[in-house]
C-alpha cells in the first residue's frame, strides 16, 4: 500500500476505535496515528497469534477488521497505564 492509503487507514481505523471505546475526545492527528499503529499491531496479531496474512489493499475486509482491532488493543493498553499512572 502507499503512504497515502496508510493514512486513510488509519485515519478511519483510529476514529471508529475510538468511536467505539473512548469517551474522551481526540483529535485528526491522534486518531491518525492510533490507526495507523493500530494497523501495524492488529496485522503482527493476525500473522503471529492467528497464523493468518492481512493482505496490503484497502478492498480486504482482513486488514479493516486487523487494523480496527489493533487500535482498539491500543486504547485498551493507554486506558490501562492511564489508570495505572493515577493511583
């Protein structure tokens, strides 16, 4: 994939994870860039954990459903150590 579709990725996979996990809001960059991460964590999860292969196209439901679990695991880890932090 090109680096534009690496952020149209990530743009929509960070806004619908945080759509569906956060409360607080976020900002364009932040939503960016927890998608584009998100998609590197959920296709390592995929390929390592579920012996799988997340396919590099925009058209594959795979790297849509890697990419939006891989930000949703990382909100989960910055939720975590945020509360950790607190106490």
């Amino acid at each position: 994939m090109s680096w534009m579709a690496w952020i149209v990725l990530g743009l929509v996979s960070g806004t619908l994870a945080r759509m569906a996990m956060s409360r607080g809001e976020r900002g364009l960059i932040s939503s960016t860039l927890i998608g584009i991460t998100g998609s590197y964590i959920g296709a390592w999860i995929v390929a390592h954990w579920m012996h799988g292969t997340v396919k590099p196209s925009l058209l594959d439901v795979t790297t849509w459903v890697s990419a939006i679990g891989g930000a949703m695991v990382l909100l989960f880890a910055y939720r975590v150590l945020r509360f950790v932090s607190r106490r």
